[in-house]
C-alpha cells in the first residue's frame, strides 16, 4: 500500500520535474484518446508537437508560436506576481479588453494622424486601461475586504459588454457601412503594430513579453518588493512582522498584473487582429491561468510554459484541420495537460512512502 | 511597411513555389472553416452537411477537411493560412465575421479560391461571396406568429446588429403585423453566433416579458428548449437547420440552410474549369433556403395560408419587402408596390415603422 507523507519543505527536484511528466502524462493518455476516437496517435502527437516546430511548414508556424505565446507570457507573468503574493487576478481577460477598447480608442481618436508618438502614446494608454480595470477589485478589496476573486471575474462580463459596445457603437468604423467593428489598424501605419521582421511572426507584444519576464526576474531575484511578494504568499504573518503593508501589495500586484493585461490587449488589437471587434478576446486572460502554474509561477518558466501551450493550439488546429480529430478532443488533450500538472504537484508536497515503512 | 509586405508575400510565394510541386495531387481538396463545432445541430451542422454533400456526390475525385470552432480574428487568419499552406484549392470560411481575414489570406494565396458566407468585401479576385435570402422565411415565420401570438406579444433573438440580421427582424415584424395589427415585437440582443447559455437567457427574458412566439438568429437549439418548459405556451422555429427533435411544439416549423446546392456547384465549376469570382445571393427559389415541415400545432387555415406564402415567393410573385413601407423614424422608404432593392437590404441598418427600440449603436 501507498501512503503519502509531508515533505518538511517542497522538493526542487519535483518543483522542476512535474511539468516535464505532465508533459508526458498527457501524451500518453492523449494518445489513448486519439486512438479510441480511431486515429492514429502517434501522427496525432507528432502534428500537434513536431509539425509545428520542424515540419513542412514550420517557416510559418514557429512565427505563429510567438503570435499566440506574447499575449499569454505578458499576462501570466503578470498574474504569477500576484498569485505568488495569494492575491487571485481571475479577471486578467477583462484587463485584456479593457486595454484594447482605451488603447484603440486613443488611436482612433486621432486617425489619421501621422506621428511617431502615436503608437507609444497608445501603449500607456493601453496599460492604463488594464491598471484601471484592476484598480476596481483592488480599492475594493483593500477598503471594504471585497472577494477579488468574484469581483474581477464578474468584471470580465461588463467588460466584453463594453467591447461589445464600441465595436457597434463609439469605436465603430465610420466606413465600415454600419457594420461592427473598428477601422483596421493595418492600414493606419502610425498606430499599427506589424511583425518587426516579415514572417518571424514577432511583433512588439512579443519584445514587451521577453522583457517582462527578465523585469520580473529581477523584481523576484534581486528587489525587497520581489522578496515581500513572496513572504506574504508563505507565511503571511511573518510578512505582517517583516514590514509588509497587505494593501500596498494588493495595489501593486493587482495594478501590474492589469497594466500587462492592457498592454497585451493593446499590443493584439493593433497587431494580429487588426481591429475592435465583437469577438475581439478569445480566452488569453483565462489560458494565461494555466500558463502562470505551468509555468511555476517562475517568469522563465512562463516564457517556457506559454509557447508549449501556443503549441498546443497551433497544433491541435492542425491535427484537426489535417486528421479530423474534433476540436472538442483537442480542448480534451489541453485540459488533460492541467489535470497532470495539478496531479504531478502532488509530488512537490509529498512523498510516496510504502506502507511497511509505517509498520515499522 | 510596404516593403514589409512585399517581402511577406515574396516570402510566401516562393515557399508556394517550393511548396507547390511537392504538394501536387490529383485530388481537389475543399476545405470549410466553421464557427461553432458541428454538433451545434444549426448553423455550422448545416454548413457541414453541405460539405458532405460535396464529397458524395464527387467521391474520390475531392477531399474534405474541416475546422470547428474557429473564433473570428486573428486565430481566422492563421488557420486559413495553414490550410491554404496543407493544400486546400477551395476554402469556404463560413461566418461574416471571417470577412478581414479571408480577404487577408486570399491576396496571399491568389492560386486557392475563398468562398465567404455572408459577407460582402471582395477584395482579391479569387475571392467570392455566397449568402442565403433567409429575410423571405423570416415572412412566413412572421405570419404563423402573428396568426399564433395570444398576447400579441412576439420575440426575436438577435445575434449581431448587422444588416444580415436586421432584415431578418424588419421581415419577420412586417409579416406578422399583416395579419395581427395589434402585435408588439420585443428583440433582445445575444451578441454571439452560438452560446446556448445566453441564448436560452435572452429567451428566458423575452418570456418573462410576456412573449408566447420566439424567432432566433443564434445557432443553437437552447431557445427552443426554454420555449419547451413553458408546457405548450410558448412556441418557436428551427433556425438554421430543421431542429425536429422539438417537433411538433414548441417548433412549429423552421428555415432550414440548404448549403448543398450552391456547395456542390462551386466546387465542380472548380473540377471542370469554369470557375468564376461570384456574389451569390439565393433564396426559396434556388433552394437554399428551406421551410421546414409546418407541424400540427398550427391550425390547417394558417399553414396553408403560411405554405402559399412560402410558394408565392418562390414563384417570385411576392417580394417580402413590397410597400408601402416606412422606416422607424416614419420617414417612407419604400413607395406603394415598389420593391425593396438589394443594395438597400445588404446595407438595412433601420427598423421598420412599428418596430420599437433601437439597433444597438
């Protein structure tokens, strides 16, 4: 029989080594899955995983993987902070928005304007909207002990309803014959956010990203604020001891991590999807979730952790585009990757002993 | 910038080039981007029904490949680019919300064919549209409501306030207020395709207002069921497909999508060669556009009265927009016996007199 004993402090080793298991766990069952939907798994696994990286097309694809990576690194490296410090940023989706809506809207109100200052105007802009947003569950939180958790996700409907109102209404493309959705950025150089170097799929959102990871490990490595984060998320009493004002460390991290939310916003509506539309998020607030804890919560690990997930979904697209394999099967196989990890953590924490030893 | 680009398409067509020979096959593929997953038993299960129609009736000589859930933007982009890279000769991107990025992806791939559904911006020549005239089921659905309606109270669940839609509302008021001048219509706004969670909300809130028949424009079957628990007080359509698992109430009858047709002639034109850029808009007369079975639950006078209606503008005898006809405002668009052009309805962003609310702005 097994038994499960408290490790005295969490084990480095399975802190490093779980996510590359659960890695592996999850192709292992994902394979299982794929085979009982009659497919063959290991072409499965060889396009989500290979095929992206070094397969026909790759020259496109690796430039993708930057794409969809940037947002979530940014994110995640900003909700790590305050996850680190168990403050809980469930509302990073709405930040996103919300710095796209101000961060466009400072743009458009000047279209069409040339100006080199234009688009780094629009960034703080943007990174204002997502400060803000945060602010709200935040000043809540520190004066009236609001749940930041509820307070930030309900956030995330009012703001897909305020999205959802200047796509139609006071963001709406004046050309556009009264159809929703803003003028393109693409055809507005100055507020345009193109790829810095063709086909590498890198684009400013992508630079702000790496720089953020190497700010964050430096704030987590080198700064007293990096140092009070992670106190108050271990022994928060000792924090209290130790100098650390609860409030300001809500503001801080709750104001980063929307700040970074803004800018990625920002960063994905003057670049990739080109234009404020309806349907402009698509879910990065809440993947960057599972990115921040695959990620251990560490940035370096983040940066890892982001383009395996921007894998996934590169090559889940192409799984399902070229094997048929339905999308649910995908969302499936991303959902095992969480449910490995969380399992595997077991082994951070504890230690599998044999019952004999009990015995004894 | 322009130089970027040039090099971006320089870069990509050379890699076609490269590509182009390698990927060489005697089969034609045909490729369908959807919105929602294909159990959605509406919209994207009928535009998929429309690509098996395609590979049966061409066998070995086409093969299909499909993508499920593809959200409108950047994500659209990329996945038409792939399958324009794994060698689709046809892609169909079945949303209007795929309108930028297929006309993106297009000017990249000159040698694939897009088909948009619904959309109207035809930038590159190899770049053509399809849509369905569902304004003419709309009237007859509007006349079994304002035949049906107790207390003069009608719903319509709107997806996007967009002209597609709008006329599908103008149609459907018009129509029921015809025969039931006392009728109010109250139109609640889902702000998706496909979210049957909202859906069945938005369809909750029309109900609590008083609303006994409910039309919708979202994809899925959730309307319908809140239209169930009522016990027969309610009743509905099927949208998009003929949603007869709710036969025969609350779905009285339905506008079925019929994409086989119009799917099967494009990618033949394609096989023989004579394929050409096109702005395809047909209705009941092309049959694209189906009414689903008429159900008992319907007294015998008004569905014959709603199948001659349906008939009538088959035969082309009857346009569902013929004025007089005013706009909202009470200003006249349309004058006695004219017919509304179809600049005016690709572009419709008013209600019609009557109709009270306003088009979200």
């Amino acid at each position: 029989m097994l038994r499960l004993e408290k490790r005295p402090t969490p084990s480095v080793f399975w802190s490093r080594a779980t996510p590359v298991l659960a890695v592996a766990l999850t192709m292992i069952a994902g394979s299982v899955m794929f085979a009982v939907l009659g497919k063959n798994p290991f072409e499965a696994i060889r396009t989500i995983f290979w095929d992206p990286l070094f397969g026909e097309f790759a020259w496109y694809l690796r430039g993708q993987l930057l794409v969809k990576a940037g947002p979530l690194v940014l994110i995640a490296v900003g909700l790590s902070l305050g996850f680190r410090a168990g403050i809980w940023n469930i509302g990073a989706e709405g930040q996103y928005i919300m710095g796209a809506v101000i961060g466009a809207a400072v743009g458009l109100a000047v279209y069409p304007t040339e100006n080199r200052l234009i688009f780094p105007v629009m960034i703080v802009a943007g990174a204002l909207g997502g400060w803000a947003w945060a602010m709200i569950p935040a000043i809540l939180k520190t004066r009236f002990n609001t749940n930041e958790i509820l307070v930030s996700l309900m956030l995330v409907y009012v703001a897909q309803t305020i999205l959802a109102m200047a796509s139609t209404g006071f963001l709406r493309n004046p050309e556009g014959a009264g159809f929703p959705g803003s003028r393109n950025f693409s055809s507005y150089p100055a507020a345009a956010n193109p790829e810095l170097i063709a086909g590498s799929g890198l684009h400013w959102g992508g630079v702000a990203a790496l720089a953020t990871v190497v700010a964050a490990y430096v704030l987590l490595q080198r700064h007293i604020l990096g140092f009070q984060i992670k106190l108050a998320g271990q022994a928060p009493r000792a924090a209290r001891y130790a100098g650390v004002k609860p409030e300001r460390l809500v503001l801080f991290c709750m104001g980063v991590a929307g700040a970074l939310a803004g800018m990625a916003g920002l960063f994905e509506v003057t670049g990739p999807a080109g234009q404020i539309s309806i349907d402009f998020n698509v879910g990065y607030g809440f993947t960057a979730i599972i990115v921040a804890f695959l990620g251990r919560l560490n940035p370096i690990g983040i940066l890892l952790a982001g383009l395996l997930m921007a894998l996934t979904y590169i090559g889940g697209e192409m799984a399902s585009t070229n094997l048929g394999l339905p999308s649910a099967a995908i969302q499936a196989f991303q959902g095992m990757l969480l449910f490995f990890l969380l399992a595997c953590d077991l082994l951070t924490n504890f230690r599998i002993r044999l019952a004999q030893v009990e015995a004894r | 910038m322009k130089r970027r680009q040039l090099l971006a398409t320089a870069a990509l067509g050379l890699s076609m080039a490269f590509g182009g020979a390698a990927l060489a096959q005697d089969k034609t593929k045909a490729c369908f981007v959807y919105v929602g997953p294909i159990g959605d038993g509406g919209w994207t299960f009928q535009h998929h029904q429309g690509a098996l129609d395609v590979q049966k009736t061409f066998g070995d000589k086409v093969e299909i490949a499909w993508q499920e859930n593809v959200p409108e933007g950047a994500d659209a982009e990329r996945v038409l680019t792939q399958m324009a890279l794994g060698g689709c000769d046809i892609i169909f991107t079945t949303s209007f919300g795929y309108m930028d990025a297929t006309n993106a992806v297009a000017k990249k791939f000159p040698n694939v064919k897009f088909e948009h559904a619904t959309g109207f911006k035809r930038e590159a020549p190899n770049v053509s549209t399809y849509n369905a005239r569902f304004y003419e089921g709309r009237a007859v659905q509007g006349h079994i409501a304002g035949k049906m309606t107790k207390s003069n109270k009608i719903g319509y669940i709107g997806s996007f306030p967009i002209p597609e839609v709008v006329m599908g509302i103008n149609s459907y008021y018009l129509h029921a207020k015809k025969v039931n001048p006392d009728v109010e219509l109250s139109v609640v706004w889902a702000f998706t395709w496909f979210d049957p969670a909202k859906e069945a909300d938005a369809a909750k809130a029309l109900i609590d207002q008083g609303v006994d028949v409910i039309a919708s424009h979202t994809d899925s079957t959730a309307p319908l069921a809140e239209a169930a628990k009522t016990g027969g007080k309610v009743i509905g359509f099927g949208q998009a497909s003929d949603m007869a698992d709710y036969k025969p109430s609350p779905r009285v009858s339905s506008i079925i999508d019929n994409w086989g047709p119009y799917y099967v002639k494009r990618v033949g034109a394609l096989l023989d060669g004579t394929y050409a850029q096109a702005d395809a808009w047909e209705g009941i007369a092309g049959g694209e556009v189906l009414i689903g079975e008429i159900t008992d639950a319907i007294p015998a006078d008004v569905k014959a009265e709603a199948e001659a209606l349906r008939d009538s503008i088959g035969a082309g005898t009857y346009h569902p927009f013929t004025g007089p006809i005013n706009k909202q405002d009470g200003s006249p668009w349309l004058a006695e016996g004219a017919t509304a052009p179809d600049g005016d309805l690709l572009g419709m962003n008013f209600y019609v007199e009557g109709i009270s609310g306003e088009i979200p702005k």
